[in-house]
C-alpha cells in the first residue's frame, strides 16, 4: 500500500484524486471469473478511485500456465505459476482467491490472512468446509475476509444478511442457488421435456457441466445452503450438517400433479430456526405458484428471506458466470480496501455459536403424496385414519378417476419428517393402497 | 459517545463487551417507524454490541405530544416536544429523523450534520428536494448521512445500488416503489375490481390514506425515482426532473387488453441512461407477465436493476411499514454508529454529475396503443403508413373483431416519445381510425 507524500503543491483546494491510496491486488487463478474481474478493475479503476479514493491495481495473476494467451488488460511479466509467491509479494496489498476447491486454495488463504493481508474470495467450497478457521484468523489478524460471491454469484446476498442479522431476527431462508437444477426444472415446467433432456439442452448451453453431478445432486447448493445458514443464524454449520437430496428422480408427472395444485417444484436449500435448533436441507420442494420464487425461471438464483422486523425480503439475480460473479468480487475488494486504506480493521464475522443441527428425521414440513387406491366407500376415512395414529394432521385431499384409476392427492399440515415417513411405511402395507407415488415437501407460509 | 477508561481488571482475556462504545442515538418522531425502532434497538442491542462492539441506547426522542402514552420502552424522561433540543443535546451522538417532510425536518438535520453527529434518516422528500446539499454537508463534516429506509422500506437498495455503482455500470433501474398502487392494480388484474373499488379496498385495509393522491397520482414513486436515478447514475436528480404519470385512469380494459398480449400494468419508476443523458420516470406500464418485475403483487415492492458486469438483479420486500421500514433504519445506524466508534469518516456520497435530464417527448420506449378502425382491405397498410412516415417501427399488430367492431392492438419497436405521440395525433384524424384508445409504455429487452 503506497501514499504518496503530500507535497507544497498538494496544499489546497481540496481533491480526492491527491489523498488516493494504492491497492495492490494479487489475483489467484485467472479463469472466467478472475479474467471478468481483471477486466472490470481495469475499465472502473478510474471512478472507483473517484468515489473512494482507492486506487486498484492488479500486480500479480498466480495461473497455472503462464505460457496460455489470456485477454487480460496486465503486462505479461504480472502472471507466475508460482502461487505463494503471490500472496508473499511486497507488491500484494490485498489477494483475491478465485481457484476454488480447497487445496491449494486454503493454504494461500491462511498464508495471506496471517501475513495481515485482506482475503476476498468466491470459493463457496472453501468457506462450507474451513470458514470458521479463516474468519477467526481474520479476526485475529484484524483484516478483511470477504466471500459476497460465493452464494448467489453477483446477487448482494451475504452482505445484506449480515446486516439484516445485526437488528433483526431471521426466521427462515429459502433459497435457489443452483442456476443448473433451476434451468432443467423450468425446462422440464414449460416445455414438457424430460430430465434427460432438460438436462442435455443444459450441457448444450453450458449451463450444465459434462458431469453434472456436484449440481443435479445437490452438492453445490449444500454448500451454499451451510454459508446462508451460517450467516443467517450466527451458527456453526458445514457442508456435513446439510441434508441433501437431488432432482434426479424428479418426473414430468410430479411436475404435473403439482401444477395441478398451484404449486411449482424447484429445488430449494432451505434453512430456518426449529425450536432451539437450526435446520439446514437441499431438496426438491413444491412452491406455491403466486410465490415470488415460483417467478424464478431459467438459470436465476434467488434467496427469499424472513424477518421479524424486516418480514419477507427477496434478492434475485445471475448466480453464476463471469461477468455477475467478477461484479461481486469487486465489490467486496472495494470494501476491503477501503478499510485497509483508512486504517480500520476489517469486518469481523461476530463468534459462529455451536448449535445443534436438527436431524432431518426431526425437522417440520409440510409434505405431498399421490397415492392409488381403490375405490370404495370408508377409504378415504381409513386412509385418513393412518394419518391421524400418526399425528400427521390432512390440510387438503384430493381424489380423481373412479374405481381402478382412483388417485388420491395429499398435502399435510407441518409434520415431522419421521411421523411422514412413518405413515407412508403403515399405507404401502394398506390393503386399500395399491400405490404410494414420490412424497415432495411442499412450502408453506411457515414450514 | 462514551468510551470506558480500562482499568487494571480490564487487563485480561480479550472480551469484546470491555471495549464497547456506547453511541447514544437522539430520535426525531415517534410514529409508526419510530416507535417499532426503539423497540427494535431494546431487543437487539445485546446482540448489536456483541457483534460490533457497539452500545446503541436512545436517550432523547422529540415527539409533537409529549403527553400521549407509547408503547416503547424508554423512560418518560427521553421525550421532549422540542426537536432542536434533541440535535443540541450533549447526550446525543446520532440522529435519527423520522418526521417526513421537509419543514422543520431540513433544518433540523442540517443543524445535527454541522455539529457533527451522524444522521439517518426515511425521508424519502428530504432526500429528493434536498439530497445534494445534505451529502455536501455531511462530506463537509466527515460524518454519515445515511437513507436506506427512504426507498423500498426494508429492502436493500441505496447501499446495494452504492456499491454495485462502484464497480459496475448501471444501464436502466426499473422500480415498483409504491405499495398502494401496485395493490391496486394486483387486485384489479386478479378479481376484476374497478380502480375506485380496489382504491377503496386498499383503503380499508390501511394501504392507502384517506387523501391517496400522493400514491395514485404517482408523486411518493417520483420522489423515489429521483433518489434511485441520482445514486445509480452519480447524477444530480431532483423531484422536478421526474416526469410523472399515476394509475387513475387505468381501466379493467387497459388490464385485460395487456393480459390478452402477455403483460401485466404496473405503475414503474424507470430511470435509465439514453445517449448522454440520463431519463427519469413514473408511469403506468406493461411488463411481460415472466418478467420478475410480474411476480411483484399485492403491497410489495421490488427495484430491477440491470448493470454491465452483474447483469440483472432483482431486490423485493416490503416497501413501508414499521418494522420492515425500522429494520433498514437500524442498518444505518450500525453502520454509522461503526463509523464514529471508530473514529473513521463517514460514507461519502461522491460527487453527484450535473447530467442532461432527457425531456419525456425525447425518451424512448416501446408503445402499446388500441384503436378502433373500418374494417375494410388497405386499411392496416394506410394506418402502418402512418406509423412508418414518423420514424416508428411497428413490431406487433393483433386485429379482432369485424366490421364495424374491428380493433387494432399495436406495439412498437423502440420510438422517441414525440414521434409516437405524432403518429397517434395524425391517426386520430384519419379517415379509417374511428377511436383511438390509452397508450401504455411497454418493457422491453432494453427499453
């Protein structure tokens, strides 16, 4: 960090231009986000020193082949393959770690954060598995650590929660983090494909990788649910405290019959306060269709949060790519900087409190069962019945077809998920159920 | 603002709460907002501190009637009816003004940025009449002047907007900013009530006031639309720069006729970038019905931004009421209260750009106009002859009906507003044209 010396001449009229401080950025992997985010310093470095009085500049761009061609406005002599060199360099007042994953990525992390130097990362892999390591070194080393890109890529997510959780109480958030799942849902919603082929139009777009697992399995919305769940709720939670379930399984039928309903299915990471626990699970889950999160097509991402104070509250956007992502970065390294330029420490994340983690056999839905049955007179009651010597109390029934076609539609009250389960083992054994179809949770106005 | 001498005891375990600041916070007006704040700061303070270092206590709150009962819990003591008092007084740190209005509120802030105390405010007509100045002297003073809660209530915008500024380029912001109309015209698209019925419904419901004009005439919304349009654009924008249209000629038929082409009517503060200039506006008009912006119903609000790097984004919640409105106030208030804890500036607002604000009869947008014409061949190349020898590009022409009930829906490409209004004024008289109904802008990609 270089201030210039005020000179004679400097003394007058006042000019932010002349108090500017210098930031240099050590930039880690220059992939699509680090080449948007190199770009984007490059073309607003101008007015960001305009409006801050921070001047950034890139000194340093760790890759792994120096010899690649990269359509970045630096000199060539800024790029070394040799990471730590990086965060160890005199020039580097600030470094930004967009390699993701957590090996090497940690590391460099830990080593930047110990040597003072102010972290803003987008690994959301890295934060879900060692966050509350690097937040309490942060914290002892008084500077930043920044990671508004590692949910929800450009949405303003991380920050508006913790300040929301400052003078509010946060109840519930559900979010739609995985612009993959969400793009092959709304596909298979609105033009009747399958999942096979919502998933391949995906891959065909690149909206989906060539093995899409981390995101038709729920894995990466696992993380991102464990970062939100964190935030929201001050506690400590990581990716092994989420339940997860994928939409692999996820039929044009299931889709079809909660239409029916007035419903929608995405797949939600939701988390929220259950008596003194937290819940934190990803799974498929059916939405009401007047609910904003219904209106979330394609590969958007969306996080709906509940608020005693601040009520319902939505924030919306590109969850992933280049640009959006790189725009988020940014603006955590502004923030950072500015604190580094002025002197001040960085934002310290506040202690995680250890919580226990509900079990999902514990937690609260709402739930949706198709099932076929026979049709004749006292059914209804029987089934109903099982319901009730489970304490699974019915909000809404309903049966179409007649006689060997008889199905029958359920949405329950809030239940615990083992009392659900529990009913439905007691109903395939019914001599008047013949079938039990996929049970979806279905969000309501509490659960 | 008092800080503890450490004592010798204090010498130990490092423990956040010895070092806290206690930042005593003077409140201007206890109404709704005012009064679900000081509850908020009573409930959330142990928290606030534990997570910031930072005490707040309220320890002056000007109210017109000092002898009405409120429920909040501060001592009887606090309250006084002279405001200038609480601004003077040595027990107050920060100011927080929740009167409305610009008389006496101006003068009362301007006193308490002078003297150095940090101001937040909701004043959405401060703001709008008198912005620039306010931030000039809260830059003068090197204190905070913050105004999240005075657009959208509880929803982050003005610090999003800030930010996102910093490192990105915004294109067009598109705002539903006032909850009374977007719940009129939900209730008119969704159960066919008449403007003077669902006006009345809202009324019922204490959506709207007894006097709705400030509401439904558009007035609240542009007041809005400055503020955003100044902070997305760096621009000097004031109320008078607004062009302004409300919803009170908005009919079943105008709603019904946009639902038939795929659009809902919204009443839209807009304010974009066109050439040099920058364009700032308030009118009803016709949004694709998947556009997020659609989902917005009943009394919420939602801000659309699009941007450079970040794409679109979309930020919702509830735009007024007390404690959604009291939720973003204490958001300021920490970050101020952070501020002079801390010994660092204020936030300055930059330099706001002395920018051409575009006149409406120059602004472009796409067009939405039914007519009623003779059915008979040549007509619709006579009446798109007209459309073409004003420059305006016709993308969509729908007819129904026959003979003499033969109506024409058009939608055009994106056209200065005079030259559509030109067409219009020729079409009137033309001999096939028998009527010609109310335009409606329409949301386009870009327009």
């Amino acid at each position: 960090m270089t201030t210039p010396n005020p000179t004679a001449s400097d003394i007058g009229p006042t000019d932010a231009r002349q108090t500017d401080t210098t930031i240099r950025l050590g930039v880690l992997g220059c992939g699509h986000v680090g080449g948007a985010l190199i770009r984007l310093v490059d073309a607003h470095a101008g007015v960001i020193a305009q409006r801050t009085g921070v001047q950034l500049v890139v000194t340093r761009v760790g890759v792994r082949d120096t010899s690649r061609d990269r359509d970045v406005p630096v000199a060539a002599s800024v790029f070394t393959d040799d990471a730590a060199s990086v965060v160890d360099s005199d020039d580097v007042d600030l470094v930004v770690e967009l390699i993701g994953g957590t090996d090497p990525a940690q590391s460099l992390v830990v080593a930047a954060l110990d040597a003072h130097k102010p972290v803003v990362t987008a690994n959301k892999e890295l934060i879900a598995h060692a966050g509350v390591e690097l937040f309490d070194r942060a914290a002892a080393s008084g500077v930043d650590f920044l990671f508004e890109a590692s949910v929800g890529g450009g949405i303003p997510l991380i920050r508006p929660l913790r300040e929301s959780v400052a003078g509010d109480r946060i109840r519930r958030v559900l979010g739609i983090v995985n612009g993959t799942t969400n793009y092959i849902l709304t596909r298979m919603s609105e033009s009747g494909a399958g999942f096979d082929e919502a998933l391949a139009e995906a891959q065909a777009l690149g909206y989906a990788e060539a093995d899409p697992t981390a995101d038709i399995e729920g894995f990466d919305a696992a993380a991102k649910a464990a970062i939100v769940a964190s935030i929201a709720f001050g506690a400590l939670v990581t990716l092994g405290d989420v339940h997860r379930e994928g939409i692999t399984d996820i039929t044009i039928d299931d889709i079809d019959a909660a239409r029916k309903l007035g419903y929608v299915v995405k797949l939600l990471a939701i988390a929220d306060e259950q008596g003194d626990d937290v819940a934190v699970r990803v799974h498929p889950a059916m939405v009401p269709d007047d609910h904003p999160l219904a209106a979330v097509r394609e590969s958007f991402n969306a996080v709906f949060i509940e608020g005693d104070a601040v009520g319902e509250l939505m924030l919306y956007g590109r969850g992933a790519g280049g640009g959006p992502t790189a725009s988020a970065v940014l603006g955590d390294i502004v923030d950072a900087a500015r604190n580094l330029a002025g002197g001040h420490p960085g934002a310290a994340m506040g202690t995680l409190a250890s919580r226990r983690i509900r079990p999902i056999g514990d937690v609260e839905s709402q739930f949706y069962v198709p099932m076929e049955v026979i049709d004749r007179p006292g059914v209804l009651a029987a089934i109903a019945g099982v319901f009730g010597r489970h304490g699974v109390s019915i909000k809404l029934m309903q049966q179409h077809g007649l006689g060997d076609e008889a199905q029958l539609n359920l949405v329950t009250h809030p239940a615990a998920e083992s009392d659900f389960t529990a009913t439905l083992d007691e109903l395939r054994g019914h001599e008047a159920v013949k079938s039990v179809g996929r049970m979806l949770r279905v969000i309501g106005d509490d659960t």
